[in-house]
C-alpha cells in the first residue's frame, strides 16, 4: 500500500513540475517570473525523479542571481516598476475593450496578475538584497 501512494505521489509531483516547468520556459519570453517558475519545476521534478536533482543548484543560482541582477541599479528598480505598471493597465485596456484582438478578462487578468507578481518578486529581491548586504556590513564590523 506505501509504494502505491509513493508511486501516486510522484506521479503527481512529475505532472505538476512539468506543467510549472512548461509556463516557466514559457514566461522565459513572456512577460512573468519565468526564470523562477523554471527552478520551482525542477525542484518539484527533482522531487518525483531524484537523477534529476543535479539540475536544482545551477537552476537556484541562476534564477536568484537574475532575481539580484533585477534590483542592483535604481534604474533597473524603475524600469521594472514601469513594466509592472504597464502590465496592470494592459489587462485593465484589454479587460474593458472590446475591439482589441484576444480582449476580454481572461486575457486581462492574466496581465494584471503578471503585473502583480512582477511587483512582489521586484519586493522580494530588494529585501533578499538588502539583507545581504546587512549580513555582510555586520560580519565586516565583526573583524575589525
């Protein structure tokens, strides 16, 4: 009976990383997390195929190293900033006309929720960043 639900359970894991990894490389070009959501597939796949676990770490670095990158000038904070906006008031335009081509609230509310989790990502780099930097003041205080 253990083995069956072992077997179920990373089935499940298999399916749900595929899917997660398939709207990441897919966000890669579109506008979202794509780079994240690529490292929560692998780690999700990794769980139900264990081979697959050597791809986790350089997956995790790359993507933190990208979510680091997006934060470490205020001119990129602005652009990102600019870009999240101008997703929310897409999916408003999109949601309200239309005219527009693929116009109604499934397309718009996939823009605002894109918009969104651009602005909690942008707000969850800054804070990892500035954490680290904290963390390193305060070890550099400690050997002096």
């Amino acid at each position: 009976m253990a083995r069956g639900v072992e077997s179920i359970r990373r089935a499940a894991l298999g399916a749900v990383g595929a899917v997660v990894l398939v709207i990441g490389v897919a966000l890669l070009v579109l506008p979202g997390p794509g780079l994240l959501l690529v490292f929560a597939g692998v780690v999700l796949l990794s769980r139900a195929i264990p081979a697959l676990d050597r791809f986790v770490a350089p997956v995790r670095a790359r993507a933190l190293r990208a979510a680091e990158e997006s934060v470490s000038s205020p001119w990129r904070i602005a652009g990102a900033v600019l870009v999240g906006l101008f997703l929310v008031a897409a999916g408003v335009v999109w949601g309200l006309l239309p005219e527009l081509p693929y116009s109604g609230w499934a397309t718009g509310t996939s823009l605002i929720i894109s918009g969104c989790v651009l602005f909690a990502l942008l707000v969850w780099s800054h804070r990892r960043v500035l954490a680290e930097r904290q963390a390193a003041e305060t070890a550099g205080h400690r050997t002096h």
